[in-house]
C-alpha cells in the first residue's frame, strides 16, 4: 500500500522512508541473525498484525531472534526484500508478480494470506460509462489495485490518463489521501483495498460499483500473499517453516471464529495507527475478505498477463514463483510420487 506516516510499537522496527531501504546492516550474520518480517497496518495482512500484537511470531520455537519491520508500500517492501534488508514480507501479488519478473526471479511465493477485499467505490456513477470525465485513484502505480483498475477500464474501452483529457484520470495516491480527497469531492472514488473501501462508504457515502471478486472464476483472487527469496529458503528453511506454523494456526482462527478474529486484527490495528476501526466498519470491511493458504496460482498467472499488458512487467512467465513445498510440510501434506 502507499506510504503514509512512520508508525510505532513494533518489535524492532527499522522505518523505511520513500521507498528506500534505509537499515544498517550490522546485525549479527549466520544463525544468529535476526529473522526479519516485513508486513503494512493493513487488515488484509490479518495474520501478520494478529502474530505481532500477541507476539506469537517471537514465542514459536525454533524461531530464533526475530525482527518485525513495518512498511507502508509494497515495491519499497521488495526493494527491502530483494537488497537483503528483510527476509520475509506479506504483501500484495503485484508487487511480487513485478518484483519476480525484474529481479532475476529469486522472490518465492511460500504461502497464500487473504482472498478478496478490493473494491471500486464510486459517489455518482452508476455505470462505468458515467465514469467518463472523472478522476479515479488508487494507491500507488503498479501495485494490485492499480493493475485491477486499469485491466478493468480497458475491458470497459475507456481510455487512461495520468492528466485531465482522457476518458478517466488515473491518479495513483496514499489510502489517507484517497479517503481525504474522496470525502473533499476531488475524486469520483477509488480501487482499493479493505478497510478503505468500508471507510469510504461509511464516511463518504457513495456505493460499490465493482467488487473485484465478481471478476475472478469462483471469486477468488489473493489480496496478500508470503513471500521470501530463494536463497532465504535454502538457509533459513527451519526458521521459514516456524513462521509459517504461526501464519497456519493463525488462518485456521480466522476460519473457526471470524467474529473474534477480527476483533483480534483491529486491536492490532488500533495499536499501530491509533485508531481502531468502528464497529459497523470493521464488519463490512471483513465480509469481503478470505483467508486463504492458497495464493490461486491461476490468478496470480492471470494478475501477471494484465501487468504485460499494461506495460508493467516484460513478460508474464511466472514459473517457478510459487514454492509451497514448506507450507506442505508444516501441514503435514503428501505430494504425490
């Protein structure tokens, strides 16, 4: 997501400012060296906020010492991930998909987070025709809604601009800034993900004009995957497997009681923005959200042809991106001979 400010009570924490990777690098090296999580103040990395408020990432053995380190976009999460400065993030699949395709395919999917939670919330239009002449936004160029978006208005035969004078502008823009602007009257809406889609409706009325899961077979599409890199997967495979034992009994609370689970995200998420999310907006936020363990390789294939397609990437050859072969074994699965 984009950046909006430095945000605090993080095991750890090393702030990364414009998307620059700023942390020293004089942690011990080896089997000593702290295990670094990056994850956004976002609801969709559900799990990863819940893991670090009741410290479950820290207390899993076989863990070892363990750093969390806060982001609030996916490419300076990536930059950070590609560069060595951390060794495990959630984040969404754009920013994977284009990070894997230009960085010598090293990133690795290892497991799925949340299904769905993208909206495209409007204040007038009723049809996407009636979108002509508006200002659109999303949080930042490139990333999975803005990807979503612009597929979505090529599919409509709209054409985009950056500036007035096309059929719809394009602006890419923080989440705090697209609500600001929305409530202002400066957009017509925006794509994006939960909770700011229900704060949008809840605080500037309007309605959703897509939902971005009617646009995928069985609704289906990943918000927020796990990833690391290949070489953190051949030296630190014990410590990934110890993550992903928490990510697992995490997603599978989420799966057996939503209700509290959520309840257990927004104080998560109240303690790092301060600001828990009201009741009725917390509700309609996680009626659109999955958790899932399967990152739907056949969406995150499709997600990299639209990314082609507009530009954003060379090539949409993703073989090799996704390695569940540790989830498999932390939940116990057989693959057969």
């Amino acid at each position: 997501m984009a950046s909006a400010r430095p945000l605090s009570l993080l095991l750890g924490v090393c702030v990364l400012l414009t998307g620059v990777a700023s942390c020293k690098k004089d942690t011990p090296s080896g089997a000593n060296a702290p295990l670094r999580v990056a994850f956004f103040p976002n609801i969709t990395h559900a799990q990863a906020l819940v893991a670090n408020s009741e410290g479950l990432f820290a207390s899993q053995p076989g863990m070892g010492h363990l750093e969390v380190r806060q982001f609030n976009a996916g490419p300076a999460a990536m930059e950070a991930l590609v560069a060595g400065s951390v060794d495990v993030a959630y984040v969404g699949p754009g920013p994977a998909i284009n990070t894997y395709l230009k960085a010598g395919k090293e990133l690795r999917i290892i497991a799925g987070a949340v299904n769905g939670g993208a909206v495209l919330v409007v204040k007038n239009a009723k049809t996407a025709q009636e979108l002509k002449g508006k200002k659109l936004a999303t949080p930042q160029l490139g990333n999975t809604q803005d990807i979503a978006l612009r597929t979505w208005l090529k599919a409509q035969k709209l054409n985009i601009t950056a500036d007035a004078g096309g059929d719809v502008q394009v602006i890419p823009i923080s989440n705090p800034d697209i609500l600001a602007q929305y409530l202002q009257g400066a957009i017509e809406g925006a794509w994006v993900p939960e909770p700011w889609g229900a704060r949008m409706l809840a605080e500037g009325g309007g309605h959703i004009l897509v939902d971005e899961r009617d646009l995928w077979p069985d609704k289906r599409f990943p918000t927020t995957v796990v990833v690391t890199t290949k070489k953190v997967l051949e030296t630190q495979r014990s410590r990934i497997a110890a993550l992903l034992r928490i990510h697992v009994q995490l997603t599978e609370r989420w799966r057996a009681d939503p209700a509290a689970f959520a309840t257990s995200v927004n104080s998560a998420f109240g303690q790092l923005t301060r600001k828990p999310l009201p009741g009725p907006v917390l509700q309609d936020a996680f009626s659109r959200l999955e958790p899932s363990l399967d990152p739907v390789p056949s969406a995150l294939k499709t997600s990299a042809e639209h990314a082609k397609a507009l530009g954003f990437v060379p090539s949409d050859d993703i073989a090799g991106l996704v390695d569940l072969s540790v989830l498999d074994e932390v939940r116990g699965v057989t693959k057969p001979n």
